[in-house]
C-alpha cells in the first residue's frame, strides 16, 4: 500500500471534506440569498442617496456630498447594474 502524499492526517481531511459536505448541503443556498439580500439593498440605499447622479433626484446636494467619499470604490459597479438593460431572463433570475 502506498501512503498518501498529504501532510495531514486522513481523519482530518476527512473530517474537513464532511464539513465542506454538510455547509453545501445545509447552508449554501442561505449564504447566496443572503448575499443578493445585500447586493439589493446596496443599490436601493446608492438609488436614494445618489439617485441625481443618474437623474432622480431625491436628497438634497450637501448629504450627497457628504457620503462620497465611502461610496467612490462602487459607484461604477452600481450606476451600471442601474442602467443596464434588463431582459426576460434577468426578471426569472430574481
């Protein structure tokens, strides 16, 4: 019998491979829903603050100002998922 060439013990990986198991069958689906929660939420809360920059505007000019400085680092990733075109297949995927 030839030993396997891994430094831990086969217990251990045996133990982290059912622990891998048990998060992709218990956990996972939750984790990725929680994830979109957030990601909607990001853009409803960039939509009210920032909503002028793309023509809706809502708050007033001097607490926009305010807050961008934190949002610089994802206004591009958001003002497009705002504008982008939206077809059948994206309503499903929601």
């Amino acid at each position: 019998m030839s030993r396997s060439t891994s430094k831990q013990p086969r217990w251990k990986r045996a133990l982290a491979w059912l622990r891998g198991f048990l998060y992709g069958m218990l956990l996972y689906d939750f984790e990725l829903a929680l994830r979109k929660e957030r990601g909607q939420l990001e853009q409803l809360f960039m939509l009210i603050v920032f909503g002028d920059m793309i023509g809706l505007p809502v708050l007033p000019p001097y607490y926009t100002l305010r807050l961008l400085p934190y949002v610089i680092p994802v206004y591009n990733r958001w003002k497009y998922s705002i504008l982008r075109e939206k077809d059948l297949t994206d309503l499903v995927a929601e």
